[in-house]
C-alpha cells in the first residue's frame, strides 16, 4: 500500500473529538433543509414539489403527451427513481396514483389507465398494472419547457438534468392544492376553481394594487373535487385568505328522499375532501350500535360510480335537520380544512403567503417565462436570418459561388473573403443541397427573411416594453380561463363545492337528539356519592351504599335530562343525566364530576325544568326566586347564584307554586307572607324572609292560600290549614313568626 493512501495517524484507530452540540445542530439543520426545500413544501411558481415535477418531466421525456398512447407506469416510475429521484418506488408511485385520481386532484395532471384507487381508501393497483400518461392540465403546465423557459441543474449522480421548476402556465397551486409536513412547518392549500383563480389573477394584472377583499369577488373560496358545502362565514374566510392561515367548514351534501306513506331517509350524495367513505360508514355504524345516535336506525351505502349513502332514521317524527346536526357534531360528515398557504416563495424561502401573494409570485413567474422563451426565440430568429442572408448573397453570386467551389481547395476562407460572410453563413451556404439552386427557392427564402424580421422587430418591442409584456400574460391567463370556462366546459370547470350558512339549531335540541333517551333513578348519598340507575325504581331497599353513608334523596328523571345540584356555597352545577356512573357500585364523589370546594356540601339534585321558578333560602334567613333556566352551569366550576359569607350558608331549593311563602324557623316559629314580597333576582344574597334572634330557618314551602297549607307528620298522616286558620301566623316578610301549631312536626319540616 502506498504511503499516501494510509490514513491520517499512520492507520491506529484514532478518533477525532466532535461537539455533540454543534455536530446534531449542523446535522439537524442540513435534514430539515432538505426536507422543506426537496420534500414537503410546494414551489408557489408551479404549485408542485420535487417529486410531482420530477415524475411530469419523466413523462415528457418519455413522450407521453395527452394525444399519445399510454406506458406502463413501472416503466415511468422506473426512470423517475434511476434517473432523477434516488427514493423508493413505491413513494414514487404513490405520488404518481394520487396526481390520476379525480377525488383527490381537482384538475388531474395524469390520465390513468387501470385501477387507480377509489374514494372508499382501497389502494390502486400495482405499477406493472396500470398504465398512465399527461393530461391537458400537465402539458400547460410544461409548456415552453424546450425553449429555455426555466433553469435546469443536474440531477443527483449528475448525468443528467432537470427543470428546478416548470413553466407553470396553469395556475396549480392554488387550483390542485398541496398538502405536506415539513421540519418545523406544514402546508395545507386547499383545491380552487381555475376560472375563479385565472379572474383573480387578470384583475391583479389589470390593477397590482388591488386588494385581497377584491380578490375574493372572483376567488369565494376552495373547490373541491369530492364537492360539498362549505360553512364557514364570511369573515373568516376573508381572514384566512389575507393572513395565508384559517380554515374551512365542509358539510356532506345531503337530501330528504320521500319512501312514501310518510316515511323518508336522508341520502348523502357528497363527503367531504379527503374523507375516506368506507371509514365514514363504519364509524357512523358504530355510534348507531353504542347508541350514540338515537335519532338513526341504520346506514346503508348505494354508491356505484356517484356516492349515496342512505340514513334511515329511527321513525318519521325525526326532524331530518336535527339528525344531521347530531351525525356533523360525531362523524367526519362534516370536517375542517385547514389553510396553511407555507410555500417556497421563488424556490428558496419557506413563508406563509396571503392569496395576493400568491397569485403576484405566480404572474411573475409567467413574466419571467415569457421573457426566456422570447429572448430564446430571438436568438433563434437571429441565427436563422444570419444564414438566410448567407443563402441570398450566394443566390445574387451563384455563378461566383460555384466557380470558387469547383476551382478553390479551400472555398470556405475564399468566400469569406469575397463577399464578407460569417463562418455559419459560409458552412451553410456549403452545406446545400443542388437542388436548392432553382430560382423558386430564391422567392421562398425572401419571404422568410421578411416574415423573421418582421417577427424579430415584435419581439424587440415585446421585451422592450414592461406593458406589452403584461399585456402578453393577459392574454396568455385569459387563454387559460377560455378552457376552464364554467359554460364552455362544464364538466371540468363548473364549481362543484358550494357555499351555505349552517342551519342554528337550539344547542340543547341537538344534545339532546345526541342521547338515547331512557328512564333512570338519581341517587345522592349523604357523603355525596352520585349514580344513575336503570329504569324507574320505586323499591329503594336493596341499595347499598359505603360503610357510615346513606341515602340523602332520589328522584326520577330521563337520560336525556341535566342534573341540577344546588350547595352550600349558593353554587348550581350542571351534570348530564346520559354522563353520571351507573348503577353497579356505589356511584362516584360530586367532587369528583365537578370543581367544588371541600367545605361544602349538597343541599338537594333535581332534574332542570326551564320553566319553573325556584325559591332559594340561606341558614340566616335570606332568600330569593331565581328562574331555572338562569342557574344552569356549563363548566365544572358551576355557577355561583346565591352569595352567603361563612357562618352562613345555602339551606334551602324549592320549586315555587302558590301564592304565598311559609317558613318555620328553628325555634319552631312558622310565618306565612304572600309570594310578592320575595324579589326575582338572577344573582344575590336576597331579601330577609324571617327574623330569628338564634338559630336559624328550618323548612320553607310555597303554596295556593286557596287550598291552604298541608304538612305530613312522621306518621304520613297529612295535616291542613285553611286562610281563615292560618289568619293568626299571616305577616309581612321578615317577621318573626309565631309558635308553629298544634300537630306540627317536631323535626320543623313540612313533610
């Protein structure tokens, strides 16, 4: 072995310390350039990343241009792989059926032949199967590819070249989308109606200072194969689209198809973007067997080449809105796009850019490919009419030509001596054919020259003239537009995805469609241990509850109810009937379903009733009536309605019937006052109800003055008072009362 091929250290194995620091920064860095520059991100100028473009440009090479045959796709993946993308196949490949399958591309740049995929997820079939080549779409997008419209730089093992972007004269970023993760940041563009985006852009070039909010009179909002209805408002669509950031509410399509006798189902003919409808289905199947959908019975597909999935709801009561509204709020029926415009802006800055943004660096692009193919055309014309000039300065002299031809061993240097020629106008000249000699040609070659210069001249003042340019990318833009024209060609160009306003059903309707409504049995220990039984029990013998607890109540209500609880602390917390533990067991802690504080407990539960009036009332006498509805809480920590400061509390919750209040205190005074005298108050300590020296309220009840007061002794014998006997406790709120009467209860309650 040579001495110049041992390694450094004469061949031990030495090794050389690193920063690990620094060394994983460096590293790290270089992975997550590649990965946004070479991978994850678009090119805002031609919408595509490297891969896409690098398999459009294998298809050109591979002359599979709209109106030729078809090649196998293994043979265009393979040369995509050995010659420009050292990657897996199967990436390629993937990315090769996704540009061919009309649900995923709204403007597909392959036309597959084969077994492409389907909207149900089922993968296409393998690349020896299918067969592929351009569509209309991908040949403008590689139009003036030949005439130096882009750079080129080698490929990875550098035999070869390729485009570092294409010429791009559809606009595909914005119409096709993209969608990609990067290091650090994603891209997530949501498909657009080519006109709608081609109308943008002319009025960007008719005005450059035209603002987003203009823009959006021709660019409502994304297009999307799989069509559906887009619910987002206005404002934010707005914002999303100036900013480069948002995102999109997209519904199913639905309809009420009538089966007679008063029976209907619902039939979904469009899913939303990117949903799988296989997945759909089975997902909304398995809400319908856990019975989270009550409203819904079965759910069927009928898709054939168009998607039907048909709902049958659980009978012909059902309102079809409401059952929709509850199958947006679980299932992928309704979904949100989002809009994250990051992009390479002029292939090397990754940025968020606005859509004025966009379409601003996309016509700049196209000005910049005009002018390429121009000055390569110029240069084209130049040397075409250098030998054109050659030809008539040989057609004025031929008799000269020839004899310097036949006579002179070198006739190239003598002619260009002689009649002032070039070198390309003297090899051309040697180079014709005898043919070309008849005077006919002569006429033919004149023409030209004149048809070149004049075509010369035009292209001077085309790149001498900034508004001739724009005028060209105009018509150019306009051109475009003429073939995705929504009249014109309503297959590829009508707009499929389409705009409404969320119907605004009661938040509570829908929840409530939400639950299977069935009978349970509430019961609170004494310690505040909550449950839900089956069913509605009236044998309550058989509970069992933890060592040293108890029975506190127990009341009826549907799965389909909230659950009120009102505390000592004057807070009302909210729980759903459908959410509390089941009747296995000893239920769960309050605490534990709700933020409440240690030092507090539960005065009662009730199931809500938006219509009642309840009448609440703390240990010192204090109340008020608050309406229902007002004291419903929508968050864990719950709503504070009555304030009461330590040593007081929260005693008392009755629902409020009658006319008139009577409260028995602890010292067993009882008052009776008409129910006018208790404000209505939404938050608040209240007013005094009874005056005490010590002690404190004992029960308050509401009743009809008409039917007079009734209280249950701890026989369940039923005792009542008339007006006229009652006459003797009647008083004003805020007395103290008088001795209860005889056969009153010695626990001071009513019963």
């Amino acid at each position: 072995m040579g001495k110049e091929l041992l390694p450094p250290g004469g061949g031990d194995d030495s090794a050389a310390p690193v920063d690990l620091k620094k060394a994983l920064e460096e590293r790290y860095l270089a992975y997550a350039l590649s990965t946004i520059m070479h991978r994850a991100l678009p090119d805002v100028r031609d919408g595509l990343k490297p891969v896409h473009r690098r398999i459009m440009h294998t298809m050109r090479l591979l002359r599979l241009s709209p109106d030729q045959g078809f090649a196998k796709c293994a043979r265009i993946v393979g040369d995509v792989m050995g010659k420009f993308h050292p990657h897996g196949d199967q990436s390629i490949y993937d990315a090769l059926v996704r540009l061919a399958q009309p649900f995923a591309m709204r403007y597909p740049l392959v036309d597959g032949q084969g077994n492409f995929g389907n909207i149900d997820g089922d993968n296409a079939a393998a690349m020896r199967y299918t067969e592929a080549r351009m569509t209309e779409v991908a040949a403008e997008l590689l139009t003036g590819i030949t005439e130096d419209a882009v750079d080129f730089r080698l490929t990875y093992n550098e035999e070869d070249e390729e485009p570092i972007v294409l010429p791009g004269a559809f606009p595909n970023l914005l119409c096709n989308g993209s969608s990609g993760i990067a290091v650090g940041m994603a891209t997530s563009i949501p498909p657009h109606n080519a006109a709608e985006v081609c109308d943008a852009a002319l009025a960007l070039i008719d005005d450059p200072e035209t603002p987003v909010l203009r823009l959006l009179d021709f660019v409502k909002g994304p297009d999307f194969p799989t069509g559906g209805i887009i619910v987002e408002g206005a404002a934010a669509i707005r914002e999303a689209y100036e900013t480069g950031r948002g995102g999109f509410r997209v519904r199913s399509r639905w309809e009420k198809e009538d089966q007679g006798r008063g029976t209907w189902n619902v039939v979904v003919t469009e899913i939303p973007y990117g949903v799988q409808k296989s997945r759909l289905i089975e997902k909304i199947a398995e809400l319908v067997i856990a019975r989270r959908l009550p409203l819904l019975e079965d759910v069927r597909d009928e898709s054939t080449e168009d998607v039907r999935v048909v709902l049958v709801p659980k009978s012909r009561t059902v309102e079809p809105e409401l059952l929709m509204e509850s199958l947006f709020r679980l299932t992928d029926l309704e979904t949100r796009f989002p809009l994250n415009m990051n992009v390479l802006s002029r292939g090397k800055v990754p940025g968020v850019l606005s859509l004025k943004e966009v379409l601003r660096e996309w016509l700049d692009h196209r000005r910049e490919v005009l002018l390429r193919r121009s000055r390569h055309r110029l240069a084209e014309i130049e040397r075409r009419l250098e030998i054109l000039g050659g030809y008539l300065v040989a057609y004025l002299n031929i008799d000269e030509v020839i004899r310097i031809i036949r006579e002179e061993d070198e006739p190239k240097p003598v002619m260009i001596a002689r009649f002032e020629l070039t070198d390309t106008q003297a090899e051309a000249i040697l180079n014709m054919r005898l043919r070309a000699l008849r005077k006919l040609e002569e006429f033919e070659i004149r023409k030209e020259f004149d048809k070149l210069s004049e075509e010369k001249t035009q292209i001077e003042g085309l790149l001498g003239s900034t508004a001739k340019q724009w005028k060209t990318v105009r018509w150019e833009v306009a051109k475009v537009r003429e073939t995705f024209d929504p009249e014109k060609n309503p297959a590829l160009g009508r707009r499929r995805t389409t705009f409404g306003e969320a119907p605004t059903h009661d938040l509570e309707d829908v929840q409530q469609a939400m639950i299977e409504r069935e009978p349970v049995t509430i019961v609170l220990s004494e310690k505040g241990w909550l449950r839900a039984m089956k069913g509605h029990l009236s044998d309550l013998s058989s509970l069992a509850f933890k060592e040293g607890d108890s029975l506190k109540l127990t009341f009826h209500a549907q799965t389909t109810d909230k659950i009120l609880l009102f505390t000592t602390g004057g807070k009302f917390y909210t729980l759903g009937a459908d959410r509390l533990p089941g009747g296995r067991g000893h239920g769960e802690p309050v605490r534990i379903m709700v933020d409440m504080e240690n030092d507090q407990a539960v005065v009662t539960a009730f199931a809500h009733d938006p219509e009642r009036l309840l009448l609440l009332a703390s240990h010192a006498g204090n109340g008020f009536i608050v309406a229902e509805k007002d004291v419903v809480a929508n968050t864990r920590k719950g709503r504070q309605v009555m304030n009461v400061k330590a040593p007081d509390e929260a005693k008392l919750c009755i629902p409020v019937t009658g006319d008139h209040v009577a409260i028995v205190g602890m010292n067993r005074k009882l008052l009776v006052f008409p129910l006018s005298e208790v404000p209505e108050m939404a938050r608040g300590k209240g007013v005094r109800l009874q005056r005490y020296k010590d002690g404190g309220v004992s029960d308050v009840k509401t009743f009809a003055m008409e039917e007079g007061l009734s209280w249950q002794d701890s026989a369940d014998r039923t005792f009542s008072r008339s007006q006229g006997e009652l006459a003797e406790w009647l008083g004003n709120r805020a007395a103290a009362g008088r001795m209860a009467p005889k056969g009153f209860p010695r626990t001071g309650k009513f019963g």
